[in-house]
C-alpha cells in the first residue's frame, strides 16, 4: 500500500508521515528528494539552487520528473515494508505517474485540512527560516502550491483530518486513522 | 456575512444550503443564474445551451462573468438579509470577485469533504438524469470542475465539513455549523 500525505503547508502533514514513521513505516519526501539532486549536483543548498535543479531535472527527466525519482526510492523500499508514504505530492498528474508505476497496489490519499487563518499563526509560531512573516508572504507560498493543483489532490482525498482542534485532538485524530489503516496489513 | 459553500458533485452541498434555507438565509446558485439566462434568451434548457450562454455571457461580461450577475444578485438580498449563502463557486478568482465587491462584508468558504468512491455510490444511488452512471462519467464530471479550480477554493476553506458518516451523523454536523456561524449574527 501506497500512502500519499497530503496538505496546505502548515497543516499538520508531518505528524501523519511521524505516526506512520513510528509503526515502523519508512517515507518519501518529495522536497527531500530534489534537495539531495542539488548536493549531488554539488550546489549548495539554496533556494535558487533547488528551484534550478528542479527545472533542470523536469529538462532531463521530462514532466514529473520529481515523481519519477520517487517512484525509484518507493520501489525500493516496497521490497522492505508492505506500506510506503509518499509526502509532497502537488498534484493529480503525478498521483497519475504513481498510479501507473505501480498498477497492483492500493494508493490512498490521505489530506488534513487547517482552515488558513490557523496555518498562519502556527506557521508564524513555529519561525522556522522559510516560515512567513506576514499574511502576504503566506498567501504567496500558498498560491505557489495551489499553482501546481495540490488543492486537486485535496479535493480527491481518500480520508480527510481536519485539524481545527488541539494539538492533542489532532494528535488522538492521527493516531486512530494511521492505526485504522494499518490495521489487517503489517 | 457572506457564506460561500463548496464542495465536489455529490459530497453534500445542498444540504448545508437547505440548513441555511430553514434558518432564514436566502440563498444564490450559481448554477441557477446561467440556467435563468439561458431561459431569458428564449433558449430551451439543454446542456448544450446552457454552455453556449456561459460563453456568451463571458464575452459580454469578461472573465467570471456569473460571479458578477452574482454580486448583483447578493448586493439585493443583503438589503433584506443580514446573511447571504452562495453556492456554484468553481475557483478562487471567483471569491476575489466577491470579496472586491463587498469590502467591508466578511466572506467565509464552508466546504464539505466526502471521499470519492461515496461520492459515486452516493450519487448512482440518486440517480439524477445528469448523474454520473459509470466511473468515467464521474471522473469526467469531477475533472470539469478540479479544471476550473475548485479544488483550490476547498483547499482555503474556513471551515471544513467530512460527510463519511453516516446521514443522521452529518445532518448533526450540518446543524451544529450552521448555528456556531448564525450565533450572534442574526
């Protein structure tokens, strides 16, 4: 089985790819993977540089090429773990090259919702370096994900968290579902 | 305050309308406004005349030509109505319509979530004579409106409804929104 975790950022997505992590199930990190193209390319690791190698790889690798890559990582780990999760997914078009890449296996969506006002305080909460700093700079890296159709894949979401709670209702939300999922497959 | 109610075809829109309905709150269909103008321009209603209008329409009226026959509709029933519900928005260009028509109003998008393969049961099972008979048909239907956007709109969604229960449960959920967003309002 194949778990696509998806969500605005700031939603919550890393809790769900943590739950799963401490069942033992290993995860691609999309993001991840082009950041190491970079330092294999022997770039530091810059936005710029990352934005490049980003273009550079669809150059060489055609459209999805990021999907591609992880269809490599994915098939990997599949011979290790019966269930695999896959974050960063932006759009339809690449659930479509995992769907083709992998025809026998069940792929689910899983999406958290976070209604933008909350995403913004937390966001600006946590201050990580590429956190924003005012609602222009969240409503920009918002747009920049819905560019892409990551609210597509929300939309087709096999289950949907909605994380308007507590840290610990979320926390009680993920636990059940990731447990629910597992359940009857490890 | 103007409530903006989204969702994909079959995830349970019209009842949270409905709930609005029997509160009170009158209600635009977007969908309804196309359908009135096709009737104003002595056509009959056909799918095929009701997409010749839309484009007409666009033409003579721009981009998000229905939003704007909208913001007239809505500017009426404020006059009469503390509250407006809206339904039919396909993309966030349409709410920037709405919010630069309606400075100092607040907007807020209700959204309902309901996992695809409920969606297609559910709407085979009501068998409207535009319902989706086949899976293709249903993904035909839902890829028309992820191509305009809405998935966009449900991704900023303020408030976020999950209709995988069971009708008595979300008709509970329904209710419960419905009268947290007309406290203190009405």
């Amino acid at each position: 089985m194949i778990v696509i975790v998806t969500g605005m950022p700031g939603s919550g997505k890393s809790r769900i790819v943590r739950e799963f992590s401490e069942h033992g199930v290993p995860h691609v990190s999309m993001g991840d993977i082009v950041r190491e193209e970079t330092l294999k390319r022997g770039l530091e690791l810059t936005k710029e540089n990352v934005a490049k190698v980003s273009i550079r790889l669809r150059q060489e690798l055609g459209q999805n090429a990021v999907a591609k890559l992880t269809v490599e990582r994915v098939k990997e780990l599949l011979k290790k773990s019966s269930v695999v999760v896959i974050d960063g997914v932006r759009s339809l078009d690449e659930v479509g090259t995992f769907r083709s890449a992998f025809p026998g296996e069940r792929i689910i969506i899983v999406a958290v919702h976070t209604p933008p006002h909350m995403r913004f305080s937390r966001l600006k909460a946590r201050g990580r370096h590429d956190d924003p700093k005012s609602w222009e700079d969240f409503e920009e890296r918002d747009w920049k994900e819905l560019k892409f159709g990551i609210g597509s894949v929300i939309a087709m979401a096999d289950y949907m968290l909605v994380n308007d709670c507590s840290r610990a209702e979320y926390n009680r939300k993920v636990r059940e579902l990731v447990k629910k999922l597992l359940t009857g497959i490890k």
